[in-house]
C-alpha cells in the first residue's frame, strides 16, 4: 500500500505554562475535525512515508483512530494518507 504526506491546518491551545496541544484538524477542503481525546504523544518518524523524527499524536476524531504529525523543524502539521 501506498501513502502520501498531506499538511493540514490544526487549531492548538497553549495554557499558561506555554504547552501545546491540538484541539481540531482543518482538512484541504476547509472541513474542520474536532479533536475530541489526545490518546497518545511521542517522537516518532512517521509511519509510512519516512523521514526525520515528528511528534506523533494519537488522537480521537469524531470516535475514529488517527495519527496526526508535528514537524517542529517545519513548523507544520501532517497525516498520512492511503493513495
């Protein structure tokens, strides 16, 4: 199987001691996806396209699973997506 990197748009929050989390994912259509539970956070390269070390969120969407990336080097949001 094949997948590809798409950036996406992510609402954060930053509390007062300044960390960070997503709150909602706004997809290439303009869509946007509440972020109901973060179930995980750690750094990890991505799972099927490679490439350097992101922060790696598992989080819930609308009950379903989903992996979402952080690039700090980049300052950007990603998923991977089936072709």
């Amino acid at each position: 199987m094949q997948y590809e990197k798409v950036y996406v748009g992510v609402y954060t929050f930053t509390d007062t001691g300044g960390s960070s989390r997503p709150v909602s994912l706004v997809w290439k259509d303009g869509h946007v996806y509440r972020i109901n539970k973060i179930l995980s956070v750690k750094s990890a390269p991505p799972d099927h396209e490679g490439g350097l070390v992101a922060t790696r969120y598992e989080v819930d969407i609308e009950g379903h699973i989903k992996i979402l990336y952080y690039e700090s080097y980049l300052n950007k949001w990603f998923v991977e997506k089936l072709l």
